[in-house]
C-alpha cells in the first residue's frame, strides 16, 4: 500500500487535491482502475460535502494529475476536456410582433433576491416590438446603478428556454433607460481625455471593450492578462490615454496599498481635474475605507474634483459556489449590502457607479472560461477577411497584416455601455462648472440631462408596412450618434 496525490486542475487552476490510499501497481489496467477508484471516493466525498465546481461557456480543461509520495514514481496525468454551450437562439425566424417579453431577475438555482419569483416569467407589455417603442420612451437613468432592472428575452413562451433569443436579451431597468452609444459618438466623447482603470480583470474587461470601440479592434499586446501597469493610446492619433494597473495583487507577499497605486498612477498619468477619469472597483473588494481612500489621494494631489466612476461588485469565484457556505440568505445580504455602498458612494462621496451585481448574477450561467471563474468576457482572434474601415493599425510591423483581435462577451457590453455614459456625463459636467467657473463635484447626479431615442437594435418587423414605418424612423433614431 502506498499513498497517491490526487490533484484537480480546472483551466490551469488548482481546483482541489485529495490524498488516498490505493495499491501501487505498474500494470496500467490496475493504474486506471485505480484512477476509477479514487475518482469515485474523490466524488463521493465532494458529494457529501456539497461540492460544486463551475465551468464557463466554451471549452474548459480539467488536469487531473495522480502522483506518488515516491519521488521514483513518475506520475500520471489525465486531461478532460468539457466543451459547455451557450443558451441559443430559437430556431424559428425571428418576428418581433409574435413574441412574447420575458423577465429573467434571478435563477432559481441562484437566489439572490428576496423574492419568490425565479427563472423566466413573463411580463405585461405585450410583444417585443410594442416593448421596444415603450422602452425608448422611458427617461434615461441619471446614474449607472441598476438596483431596479432585469434581463428581458424576447421568447415564443417563457416556460420553454429553448424557445427564446438570448442574443437579443437586453438588461432594462424599470423606470428609466441607458442609453445607447454609436462608434462615432464614442470617439467623440472620449477625444482628448484620460481613462484610469485600477481595479481586476473585470475592470480590465471594460477598458479592452472601450478600445475596441475606438479602434475597431484590439491587437497582439491588448489580447495580454495584464496584472501590472499598462499604458495605451487609442482613438484617431492616439488622443485618447489608457493608463490600467491592476489592484489588489492578492498573489504577492508584499502588497502595495491602494493609496500608493492611486498616486503613482495619478502622477504617471498626469491627471487633472478636466479632462480625466478614474474608474476604480472590481469583483468584490470595495469598501468605504476604499472611497475615504480615495478622497484622501484626490485631495493630497490637488484633484478633489476630478471624476470617479466606481465598478461595483459582479458575480464571479462563483457564487454557485458560495451557496453551499452562505446559503440564499448569504447572497440577499451581499445584495443589499451592495445597493447601500453603491448609494453611499454617490450620495456621500459624490462618486458614480457602474452596478454590475444585479445584471451578471442573474446570468451566471453564462460567464465565460478563465482561471478566476469571474469573466464575462474574453478575447479571441479575429480570422478571415478582418478589413474594417474603422479599424485603426496601432501595430508598427510592416510587410504582413497584423493580427487582430476582438472582445466578445455581450454581458461586459452592456456594463461598458453603462460605463460610457457615466464618462460622458462627467465630461459634460466638467463643460459646465468651467463654464461657470467652478461647482461642486459632489452635486453631478443632479443635473438633469437631456434624451433622445435610443438605438432599437431588437426591433425586426413581420409585415411591409412594418419596414416602412421603421425606414422613417431610423433617421431620427441614429441621428444623435452622428
């Protein structure tokens, strides 16, 4: 009898390692009937446990590697690979005026809302094209939080996934509306302005989908996980600074402090009060110590009044995990617990807020692979015929055509979205107090702004009056994003 190392590997992560007791043998049939066993023990002790491991979407890598206290031995390794598909479209033709508007606010399987309801449930405002005409006529939200909101999925009947459009689903707030953001719009917000990303991979997310919508794509060096500083410029000639550093690094000893970062990015950026932002927060680690921090650097560098927008927490380590520690009650706790400190962050601080809580818990199902089980969102390389005459060639090599590269992840965009807006509100509001000469940053959630119709990318009509209406309407529609 010997001891064996049994270790799990999940996308090059370790998952969890058991020690167990197995007959050494060098026959392979007792080698992988060994393997069988501890497999089966591996699982029957999980099981008891309630142990749960999550996948993302796509393609996802166990290592399962079986080694030996002997050193002599060498040890065994298995590799299982588990490809999980998203939720796809109904494969009916899509025709707006048949189907149905369903509300996803939390799965049934991960309760996180006070609330019995859960999974799909359909709504009162009728079919998805009349929805889309009563949701362009709503107010846009002030700010970036979505405490009231839920995923609405076009579907031919919400007690049947199969039957909807997920590609379509749309996260709306109840009472108001965010606003949407053609290319040019964008370039012209974000021309001339520095962006400060400190956060994770999360807050990574959102700067790789901004660059993306400056320069139609991303490149070699955008595709890197970066978890140290990055500096980039993007948009036409560079006039748009990125400058990232991720925060914490909880994988190192000695770790630098929040307000050490601050300053070292704020002096390397050579931010100011007019023309920058800061976008600060992650997966869950902020804190109103955080904020206090903040403020305090703000102020020591002479930028009390340069704009903030804080990422709020999302889902992610997962939480489908967490259930089996913390139970529902644990998740409508951290939930209220966020809706405070996104509140405290704009009403005491006068900060903005991106909240993503609501919006990817809902979808949990549908993060993408990596090693922190966090993402909704990943970079894959663009093949084929990638000429777009948006796109921007950032790299200096010449001779061969650069490799290109493209953020997928339709949940990251909708935050991004929420995320633009909250930059250019600030960058109005800079306009505005240099036009009066001077203000209080604390009062920027409370200038009204004015609306204009949002781009209705869901609406597809059945009928050729339909088309008709819809070709007068475009105009009007896109004509604020030109």
């Amino acid at each position: 009898m010997t001891w064996l190392n049994l270790q799990v590997f999940l996308n090059n992560h370790a998952t969890y390692a058991l020690l167990e007791n197995e007959r050494q043998n060098s026959n392979i049939l007792t080698i992988f009937l060994g393997f069988t066993i501890l497999i089966w023990y591996s699982l029957s002790y999980f099981r008891s446990k309630n142990f749960n491991i999550s996948v993302g979407l796509g393609w996802n890598d166990f290592k399962i590697e079986i080694g030996n206290k002997d050193t002599r031995i060498r040890s065994i390794t298995y590799i299982l690979r588990i490809r999980r598909l998203p939720r796809g479209d109904n494969p009916v033709p899509f025709c707006a005026n048949n189907l149905t508007v369903c509300i996803l606010e939390q799965e049934c399987s991960l309760r996180f809302k006070d609330k019995p309801e859960c999974g799909l449930q359909p709504s009162l405002v009728g079919n998805w094209s009349s929805a889309l005409t009563d949701w362009n006529r709503l107010p846009t939200c002030p700010f970036g939080n979505s405490k009231e909101g839920a995923w609405m999925i076009p579907c031919s009947s919400c007690l049947l996934e199969r039957s909807c459009y997920w590609s379509r689903a749309r996260w709306q707030p109840f009472e108001c509306r965010h606003p949407h953001y053609s290319p040019s719009r964008v370039k012209q917000c974000l021309l001339h302005r520095k962006l400060i990303f400190v956060g994770d991979s999360t807050n990574r997310g959102m700067m790789e989908a901004l660059l993306e919508r400056l320069d139609g794509w991303l490149t070699t060096s955008d595709r890197t996980k970066w978890h140290g500083y990055r500096h980039r410029l993007a948009n036409v000639g560079g006039q748009t600074q990125f400058d990232f550093d991720y925060y914490p690094k909880f994988w190192m000893s000695s770790r630098t402090s929040l307000q050490q970062t601050l300053t070292h990015m704020l002096r390397r950026a050579a931010a100011n009060e007019s023309d920058t932002t800061l976008i600060i927060g992650g997966l869950d680690w902020m804190s109103v110590e955080h904020f206090d921090t903040i403020q305090r650097v703000l102020a020591a560098e002479g930028l009390s009044r340069m704009a903030v927008v804080i990422k709020m927490a999302g889902a992610g380590l997962f939480q489908s995990d967490v259930t089996t520690t913390h139970g529902e009650k644990g998740l409508v706790s951290t939930a209220r617990r966020l809706a405070r400190l996104s509140e405290t962050a704009r009403l005491q601080y006068g900060f903005r807020t991106v909240d993503t809580w609501n919006m990817t818990v809902a979808r949990f199902r549908d993060f993408l692979p990596g090693r922190c089980r966090c993402h909704f969102h990943q970079i894959t390389e663009v093949t084929g015929d990638s000429s777009d005459a948006d796109a921007i060639n950032l790299d200096s090599s010449s001779g061969s055509s650069p490799r290109r590269f493209s953020i997928d992840g339709p949940i990251n965009q909708v935050y991004t979205e929420i995320l633009t807006d909250q930059i250019c509100r600030t960058k109005k509001l800079a306009l505005f107090f240099s036009t009066l000469g001077g203000g209080d940053h604390a009062h920027q959630g409370a200038l009204t702004t004015t609306t204009r119709a949002q781009h209705n990318s869901g609406q597809v009509a059945c009928s050729n009056s339909r088309k008709k209406r819809e070709k007068k309407e475009e105009p009007e529609q896109e004509s604020v994003g030109r």
